[in-house]
C-alpha cells in the first residue's frame, strides 16, 4: 500500500490517538468500573492520558509540517 504525504500520515495518526484518547480507552475504563476493576480502570484512564498527550504532540508536528510547505 502507498504511503500519503507527511501531512495526510500525521492526521491519520492524530485520528487514531484522538479516538484512543477520547472513546476507546474511557470506555474500557467505564466497563473495568463496572466490573469492580478499579486499578483496571486506573491504567486505561492513565492510557487515555498518553494517547492524549501523543495527539498534542502530533498536532504539533502537523503545524511544523504546514509552517514548512508555506
């Protein structure tokens, strides 16, 4: 499969870390409460704060991406 442009890769990153960060891991953490899992939940909360702290990092790079294609 062909790779896109610098650009086009960072934002198909920066989608996923962003689904990660904001959907799948505070679900996984909300079921693992459920259950009584509660250190569980904790690491998937902890995990949610990464993929968020990755996203702004890749946020980042795509506006350095922008800043030296003008």
């Amino acid at each position: 499969k062909a790779l896109g442009t610098t650009k086009l890769n960072l934002e198909a990153a920066l989608a996923l870390e962003r689904a990660e960060a904001d959907q799948t891991y505070p679900e996984m953490a909300r079921i693992a409460r459920e259950e009584g899992l509660d250190d569980v939940a904790a690491w998937f909360e902890s995990l949610a704060r990464v993929e968020n702290a990755h996203a702004q990092r890749i946020e980042r790079l795509i506006e350095r991406v922008g800043e030296a294609s003008s």
